[in-house]
C-alpha cells in the first residue's frame, strides 16, 4: 500500500513502482518454519531512498543498508506462522516533502542458522 502521510494511505500496487511517496506498507505471512532463522529485508530502490523500517508497530530500524545487495536483519520483529506489517520509509523525510522512489522489489532473504 502506498502511504499518503502516518495516518496510511488506500492505494495497492505492484513493483516495480516509480513515483512519489510518504512510505510504503505491506502484510506478509511468514511461514512458522522461518522462527529462528536470520531474516533481512532486501529492498532495491535505484535511488536509495529509504532508510527506514517499522515491523508489527513495533520494531523500528535505521540504516543505511536497506538498499540491495546488503539488507537489513529484521527477524528479531517477525512473528513467524503469522500475518506480520512492514513499514518502509526515508530517511528523515517529512509529509510534505515525500520520497522519490524508483522501486524494483522488496524481498525478505531467509539465512538458515547452524544448530
């Protein structure tokens, strides 16, 4: 869902996807065989704007490695066998000043621990 400003937005889309915006939301299911594994969010944005994440309502994260190839490990706020919201936003963006985003793919890479 494209985000118009914190209180949401109603517009779905698919990737790619250019244009402006506040932020980008999205629900997955994460399959219960995912729990203990490290989990990054990959995302591929020609223009590297986003720089920051909101999980569950909870967990937030900064970085500079949202942007692909690296990722950001994002597991700790995953609740796995069940629906989980991703926020993406910018980096110290403002409602009135939204991203430009040129938005390729948002993936969540899967790294089996060792045991």
């Amino acid at each position: 869902t494209k985000l118009d400003g914190w209180e949401g937005g109603t517009e779905t889309f698919d990737l790619p996807r250019k244009g402006r915006f506040f932020g980008m939301r999205n629900t997955v299911k994460i399959p219960k065989e995912f729990a203990g594994q490290a989990i990054r969010l990959r995302v591929d944005d020609k223009r590297k704007e986003f720089g920051a994440v909101i999980i569950n309502d909870t967990g937030y994260c900064r970085s500079e490695n949202f942007c692909t190839p690296v990722g950001v490990r994002i597991d700790k706020w995953l609740k796995p066998g069940e629906t989980n919201t991703i926020e993406l936003y910018g980096r110290g963006h403002r409602a009135n000043q939204p991203l430009k985003v040129d938005a390729q793919s948002v993936t969540l890479d899967v790294y089996p621990m060792r045991k």
